[in-house]
C-alpha cells in the first residue's frame, strides 16, 4: 500500500485547527471574565454618580438659598440649564449618563442635557433643542467650538438660522434649520473664502409660526468626558442609545422606581426619585438618571492586542510543531521504506534459495535419479522446509510485537533458573563449544516468561553462531544486569548501533547463519517490559546485556 505523500501544510492544517480550537476556547474565557469584572466596575461607577445625583446635587440646585437673586424667574432659567454634565471616563461611545428634572404634574422638563447648545440674537439668548440631530450637525457645532481638540489652530466662523419659541420669564428655546460654515485659515481668522451649508433636522408642525432667526453661538456645555475627540461626542450625542436613555430619563412615569441591567455587552440602570421643589408648579419633581455602558466594546483597545499577540503565539506553535512532525514522519518514513526494502531482499533471499532447491530436488526425486540418494534428497527437502518456516514464523512473530498485538502475561520467576535453562539447550548436541554460568542470586522477576525466554534464546542464538569452535560462552547475572559474551571476532565500531534493527547483519558473508531478525526481537521484548539492552565489545569477545533492575 503506497504512502500518502504529506507536506507542512498537511501537518500545520491538523495541528493549526487544533490550537485554534484551543485558542478560541482560552480566549473566550478570558474575554468572558474580563468583561464581567468590567461590567461590575461600570456599573458601580454608575451607582456611585446616581447616588451623588440624587443627593447632594439636586438639594443644591433645588435650593433657592444657593442663588443670589429672589427672582423665581431667573431660577427658573438656571435650573433649566444644563446642570449635570458627569460622564463616563471612556469615550463618550462606551458609556453613556442622562439626567433630567421634570416637574411631576405638568410633565415640563426642567433640566435635561438635552440642551447643550445656547444661541444668542441680539439681547436675547436661547438654549436648542439638540435631541434628533444627526452626527454631522453634532460634529460640526463640537468643531466650531474647539471642543474634543488638543489643538485648534484655526475655527471656522459658524452662522445658525433657528426658529425661536419664546416664552417670556420662563422659557426660550430655539429649533436649528440650519448652520453656515466659513472656514478660516490656518493660524488666523482670516475667512478663506469657502462657504458650506448644514442642514439640521427639525419637525414642521412643531415650528410652524415661529419666527426664523439669524443667530451666532453663545454657550456650550456637552455633556461628555474630558478627552474625547470631536467625533467621539458626536457620535455619542447622534446615537439611538442615548435617544433612549433620554426619553426614559423625561418622562414621568414609574415613579421611585430603578432597574438594572448587568451582561457582558451591556449594562444599564434607571433610576428615579421625587424631591421638593419650590420652582416647580406642584412643589415636587421627579429626579432621573439613566446610564447605558458596553464592557466588552470599552475593552476592546486592550482586547484586541492581546487577542492578535496571543493568536501569533498559537500559530507559531502550531508551525513549530507541525515542522517537528514532518520530521519525524519522513524519518519514519526513511525506516519504513529501508524495511520494506530489506523485507523484500529478505524474502528474495530466505524464501526464494529454500524453494529453489525444494524445486530442483523435487525434480531429482521425480525423475527418480540415483534411487541410492532419495534419502539424502528427502532430508534436504526437510531442512529446507525447516529454514521456510522458521523464517516465516520470526517475521510474524516481529509484526505481533512491534504492533502490541501480543500483550504481556506477567508472572514472577527466578531469571538465574531460566537464563541456566536456556543456555543448556542452546547448544547443539555434536558442539564443541564450552559454557559458564555465574549469578549472584536468584534474580526473581516479574515478566512475561514465554517472551523472555524467547529474548534470551534469540541472544544466545546469535552467540553461538559467532562462536568458534572450541569457544566459549558465558552468561552473567549481576547487579541487575544479564550479559551473554562469546569468544570470536569483534564487531566493527560502526555496526554496534545498528545490531538490534531487524535485518540488520554486520558481516553480510556469515547470513546463512541467521535472517537478522532474533536480535530485533530480542530489543522488543526489552522494550515491552520497559528493559534497557545494549552491546559492545570486551577483551574476550562482543558482550550483548540487558538491565531488568536497578542497582
């Protein structure tokens, strides 16, 4: 089965959505708990200007004693100016306050921030109606008056054509039609010449038969905090949210009621109480405060970097992981292909010799040639058979190992008893090789005795195959190591490392001796029991150990 060809991106498209995954889950948390506390600061910040608004403030604009005039007249016009101006820290976008004052029975408002801009005509002055403006009236009012600027190096000449509804002693408001814009240059007041035309929103019905007027700006005070850009009030002052809040904040109804409203996106609170006041028809008012905030919006500045830092930080995890997964799948790869390819010289060699003197030997026999041989042939048959399926059983007996298909049946025995076992029939009956033994103990242990036994016979195997006649072997047991050492030719420094790959033979002339696949398997089952090994070459001849303790 051919190998499906992988690349970085291969790897970096699994492993990236994987941190993204976790990124975004991070993430939200994060964001989710930083904006709850946020929500928590704003609308204690809210309560605290209510609580400040409904107290000391209103008892002292409701105060006759605060003024120095007995005019009731000209309390009223104080009283209708606006009055409280508080706003949040943030721009003006983030956190929005409305108040207002209105008398209970005839529904007048007395103060609201609603009027923001004073106009003047002569000797008259006039407070306008600024709710319904759209942001570009707003931005050009806040412009002209230098207003959310650091630095004003000229201010254009502004001319207001506004209906007047006068009210003489009480009330004198203006309605804007539209507002004339002459630019000045830069750093004098010198009129460049440029004329352009605003025009304002206004109801028909509501200025029908009133008077048009030509009026210049006289006062404003906006209701916005102290370093916000122009764009920032306007936008604020144009915004539906504070239509609302407005409308809310005027109209008397629900008396002493309040409500609250804390999300992640939004926090909100309504309040209202009634006071004494002597200005007011009924003697009392009702005094309201409304507030409407967006955590998550006001966090933004702060959320975004960390957001964008923090997904760079992911990716470039997700990068660097993904190029060490593409390593060490092409070095697996490399493996799995020289496998493939010694499996297949493997096969060619062991499997295909043995059938070829099978066939040619069964010819012999069918052809019956040298009748006088027919044993010998037969005995080769046998052998070769013999070699066939010792083959094919190393090879699977490998595949089940290196898979997990076979798992461990631990039991505890003696290692001195069975490594002495071993080593007596490891030796052929006609050999003339010589065997010592040495164990300081029993060496119990807990392992899968069938594997084990199977590790020791491939290790003693390879001993005895590359012993010479009239050597000798030696099987040691101490300090929780067990050594097999053989007397022979030494194996190449080069060689060492690779000893334990299947197929793997260090002197390519002596395989007829074995398939190299006894000492791979050996290195697996160490492996399984969690059992270092190793070789190396002594002043007798090559040492191949394995540790099964500690000392």
């Amino acid at each position: 089965m051919k190998t499906k060809r992988r690349t970085f991106w291969s790897f970096f498209t699994r492993i990236g959505a994987g941190f993204l995954a976790f990124w975004l889950a991070v993430m939200a948390v994060f964001t989710v708990l930083l904006s709850q506390q946020r929500a928590k600061l704003m609308l204690a910040e809210m309560e605290s200007k209510s609580d400040k608004l409904m107290g000391e403030d209103t008892d002292f604009l409701l105060d006759p004693s605060s003024y120095d005039t007995t005019d009731e007249t000209e309390l009223r016009r104080r009283l209708s100016k606006p009055v409280f101006m508080a706003d949040s820290a943030d721009p003006p976008n983030l956190q929005i306050i409305e108040t207002a004052i209105t008398d209970l029975n005839s529904g007048k408002v007395l103060q609201s921030n609603r009027w923001w801009l004073e106009l003047i005509e002569g000797v008259n002055l006039y407070r306008v109606d600024m709710s319904g403006q759209p942001r570009e009236v707003c931005e050009a009012v806040l412009a002209g008056a230098g207003t959310g600027e650091s630095k004003i190096e000229s201010l254009p000449k502004m001319t207001f054509e506004a209906w007047a509804d006068s009210v003489p002693g009480y009330r004198d408001d203006a309605y804007l039609k539209s507002i004339t814009i002459e630019p000045t240059k830069s750093g004098t007041w010198e009129p460049t010449g440029e004329v352009r035309t605003i025009e304002c929103a206004y109801d028909a019905e509501q200025v029908k038969g009133l008077t048009l007027k030509t009026m210049s700006r006289s006062r404003l005070v906006c209701p916005g905090p102290n370093g916000a850009t122009t764009e920032q009030i306007a936008e604020s002052l144009s915004s539906p949210a504070r239509q609302a809040l407005r409308e809310w904040a005027e109209y008397p109804s629900r008396t002493n009621s309040s409500q609250t409203v804390e999300k992640l996106w939004l926090v909100r609170t309504y309040r209202r109480t009634i006071r004494y006041c002597p200005f007011a028809e009924s003697g009392a008012v009702l005094v309201s405060y409304a507030a409407e905030g967006y955590p998550l919006k006001a966090l933004l500045p702060v959320l975004i970097p960390v957001w964008a830092f923090s997904l760079v930080l992911a990716l470039f995890c997700a990068a660097v992981l993904s190029g060490a997964q593409l390593r060490v799948w092409r070095k697996q790869e490399r493996v799995e292909r020289v496998r493939r390819e010694t499996t297949a010289a493997l096969l060619a060699h062991e499997l295909k010799t043995p059938l070829s003197v099978l066939s040619a030997t069964a010819e012999l026999l069918g052809d019956n040639l040298a009748p006088e041989k027919q044993a010998h042939y037969l005995g080769v048959i046998q052998q070769q058979a013999h070699r066939m399926d010792g083959s094919v059983r190393q090879m699977l007996e490998l595949s089940r190992l290196e898979t997990g298909a076979k798992a461990l049946r631990r039991t505890a025995f003696s290692l001195a008893e069975l490594a002495q076992e071993r080593l007596q029939a490891a030796l052929p009956t006609d050999s003339t090789i010589h065997t010592e033994f040495a164990a300081q103990g029993e060496y119990e242990v807990n392992a899968d005795r069938a594997l084990l036994t199977r590790a020791l016979d491939a290790l003693l195997e390879n001993a005895v195959q590359h012993t010479p006649e009239g050597g000798c072997i030696t099987v040691h047991l101490a300090d929780g190591v067990l050594s097999v050492t053989n007397t022979g030719d030494a194996i190449p420094a080069a060689a060492l490392p690779r000893l334990w790959e299947a197929y793997y033979q260090a002197d390519p002339s002596r395989s007829a001796k074995g398939d190299g696949l006894g000492l791979s398997i050996a290195k697996t089952v160490f492996d399984l029991h969690g059992f270092t090994c190793g070789a190396e070459n002594t002043e007798i001849g090559p040492k191949f150990w394995f540790r099964f303790a500690d000392k």
